[in-house]
C-alpha cells in the first residue's frame, strides 16, 4: 500500500488509543462509521491529523466528507 495509507492508519490507531476505543486492524475496505464507530468529531480529527501530516487539504479542492466511507477512499483523498 501507499505511504499515504500508512499515514491514515496511524492516524486512526492514534485515535483509537486516544479516545479508548477498541482497536479494530484497519485495512482499505475498512468502514470509518460502520467498522470503527467513528462519529463526526473523529473524522474531524482524523482530516486534521492527516492535513498536518500529509500538508494536503482535499476539501479545498472540493472534495467532501460524503465522498468517504471507508480508508481506501480516504486514502485516495490524500495520496
């Protein structure tokens, strides 16, 4: 996988410590709502950190939080 997968998966991992949830292996078909149980405050987050550590901001370009549901889409927004 790409670099930028790496940088999304640690950046959800991160979240799960943070935030004590249960650690599920996060993979590209993984679903951020479904499978991680993030709300829209983690994916706030989550866009944050990878903003910071990619320096790419997707939605600038018109990108939207409805085109993402999984961290392959995700990842497609920062790669």
């Amino acid at each position: 996988m790409s670099n930028a997968f790496e940088v999304v998966k640690n950046a959800i991992v991160a979240i799960q410590e943070q935030l004590g949830y249960q650690k599920i292996e996060v993979q590209p078909s993984t679903n951020l709502l479904n499978d991680l149980g993030f709300a829209s405050l983690d994916i706030a987050q989550l866009v944050a950190m990878l903003e910071k550590e990619l320096g790419v901001d997707p939605f600038a370009n018109g990108a939207t939080l409805d085109q993402v549901n999984t961290v392959e889409e995700m990842v497609k927004l920062y790669a």
